[in-house]
C-alpha cells in the first residue's frame, strides 16, 4: 500500500463508503429513502418508551476545543446548546430488535439490496476472503464481502445465533430510518445524542471522565493492540459486544463509547459548529454524508480515537459496516 498521510490514515479506519469499491449490483431496486423531518419534531405523547431512558432537556457545552480532537471533522470551537427533553434507547438496537422489525415488514436492507457489506478482514473467513477481488486503498482492512449483512455479519458463512443481544451491524442510515418510521420512533440528532452521551458531565473527554480506565477497568469496547492486524481484546471483545455491556453513563446509557458506530439524523459538515444554530439544532440543510458518533470496537488511539463523547465522523446514507448501528429516541412532551 502506498505511503499515506496520518491524517487519510485517521479518517479511514472509522469506516468507508459504498463508493470506495465498485462490485455489479445484484438486481438493485432501490426504495426511496425516508426523508427526515426538515422541521423541530412535534412533541407528541409517548407512545411506548420501554427499553428507553428519559434525558432531561438543558443547556450544555458541546464540542472540544481538546488537543486530542480532530479540527479537520469540525469537533469544535465548543458552543452552548439546548435541547428539549427526550427519550432515547438505554442501548443501540438489538439483533433480537431488528429482527422483530425484519419479520414485521419483510423489509430487505440496503447491504442485501447491494449484495454485499464490508467487513473487518479478521472476521473473514478464508473461503470468503479468497473471493475478495477488491479494497478500498485508504482502508484495505475493510473487505466488501458478498453476502454480508445485519443477519450473517462476516458473510454468508455465518450467522448472528448466540449475539441477539449484539447490535444490529450492516444497517445504512436509511435502513435506520426505516426501522425508526417502524418503531415510531426517530433517530437523534447530533446535539441530542452528545447530550445524551456526556451523562451529565460538562466537558469531559468520555461518558465517565476523563480517563479512559478507571481503576483499571474497562469502560468501552475498543481495540486494543496493533491496528489493524492483532487486537489483544483485554476489554473481553475481538468484535461487537452484547449492546448491556459495561458501566451506563450518569443517564443510564450503554457503550455511548466504542462498540458500534451509530447514526444520527443529520448532514455532515466540518464547519457545521460555526453556523450559531444553538437551540435544539438539526445540522445542516443538505450535504453527502450523515453523522455517525460514539466510535467502535475498531477504533484505537495511534488511528482514531473516535470514542471520545465530542467525536465526529460521517458516511453516506446507503453504506453499511461491520461496525455501525443505531440507537432511536422519542420526543418527551414539553411542559
């Protein structure tokens, strides 16, 4: 591979794009995605929030201004926001969930539309590594294998028997979003999800504090080891964790950091923070990538420590990977 700036190296190894390969799609008859609202959501009576976590609305500092951020995605300058109060899923949604939804509708995901989904090289067997043909150049750990998807996560070799509990992976954002038109539920916006990941700490580089363990403990599933080739997995994982994993945050949500990627309903934009929009913000009006937070079990602090609460990254609404889901949230009635 050729040499590469750390800065590419940074930005891809937290995921890539449909775009970064090109595999004949299978058939591929694409739904039109579901539009997200382009207004406040309505604050409407909720009408299920099992499984859900009621975050107080407030003002808090978002963004860092930290030396370990990465000014290129726009992490900062930190800005103070407000939002609404709102319930949001005390863990990302759930083999078990999306399959309930799956069995539901019969809706076919967008990595089966294409016919494939990439996943992490260590996870491939070698029969379905010796029919990879191609990688994408800035991240040729990521192997577009066919027949992955959010039922057979490595390929078609395998199956999610034993990790219902896992979140949900190879999910696009409009799959998310039809899961949310589902569910009656939304995705969070931005805002709403750091909100919601700092627990109610002000500033802190994690949901806990500031140090990545605590009393030498684990607090996030992360790599740990050499990226990409040896992943030591003292936290206990190589890949997913069952979405209850390790301490909840001051809100009592699960793996806000590491684990999985998730989704958030807006556009990406680096300069985004400088627009002044501070009360309940929805980003900006287009662009080509939507926001994911919270980074994942890839991610490591010589590539990218992405698992910090003011993290930002982006992918384009119809790719999908070994190592994003979603969390969703409801709007709480206001008083």
């Amino acid at each position: 591979m050729a040499q590469e700036s750390k800065s590419n190296m940074v930005k891809s190894c937290c995921s890539t794009d449909r775009s970064s390969v090109v595999i004949a799609p299978k058939n591929l008859k694409l739904k039109a995605a579901v539009k997200p609202a382009d207004s406040k959501p309505a604050a409407e009576p909720v009408p299920d929030t099992t499984g859900m976590v009621l975050i107080p609305g407030g003002t808090f500092l978002m963004g860092t201004n930290d030396k370990e951020g990465f000014a290129a995605d726009g992490e900062g300058p930190v800005h103070s926001v407000t939002v609404n109060s709102f319930y949001m899923d005390e863990t990302a949604v759930t083999n078990e969930q999306f399959g309930r939804f799956i069995a539901a509708t019969g809706y076919v995901t967008e990595a089966q539309k294409f016919g494939w989904s990439y996943v992490f090289h260590l996870f491939v067997s070698e029969a379905e590594a010796a029919k990879v043909k191609t990688v994408p150049q800035t991240a040729p750990w990521w192997y577009p294998v066919e027949g992955a998807d959010w039922n057979h996560p490595e390929g078609p070799d395998s199956t999610i028997e034993g990790r219902e509990e896992h979140p949900v992976i190879h999910v696009s954002w409009n799959d998310a979003m039809a899961y949310c038109e589902w569910a009656g539920r939304r995705l969070p916006t931005e805002a709403e999800w750091e909100y919601a990941a700092r627990g109610g700490l002000a500033q802190k580089r994690y949901p806990w504090g500031d140090e990545l363990k605590q009393g030498g403990e684990h607090n996030c599933n992360i790599w740990q080891g050499k990226f990409p080739v040896k992943n030591h997995a003292s936290d206990g994982y190589l890949g997913t964790a069952p979405a209850k994993s390790f301490r909840p945050n001051g809100y009592g949500l699960y793996n806000m950091a590491g684990n999985v990627w998730e989704w958030c309903s807006d556009w990406f934009s680096p300069a985004y923070y400088q627009s002044g929009e501070n009360d309940n913000p929805l980003g900006p009006r287009t662009g080509e990538g939507r926001v994911m937070r919270g980074g994942s079990y890839l991610c490591h602090s010589s590539y990218c420590n992405r698992y910090r609460v003011a993290a930002r990254s982006k992918n384009t609404p119809d790719s999908s990977t070994g190592n994003c889901g979603f969390r969703t949230v409801l709007s709480a009635p206001q008083q």
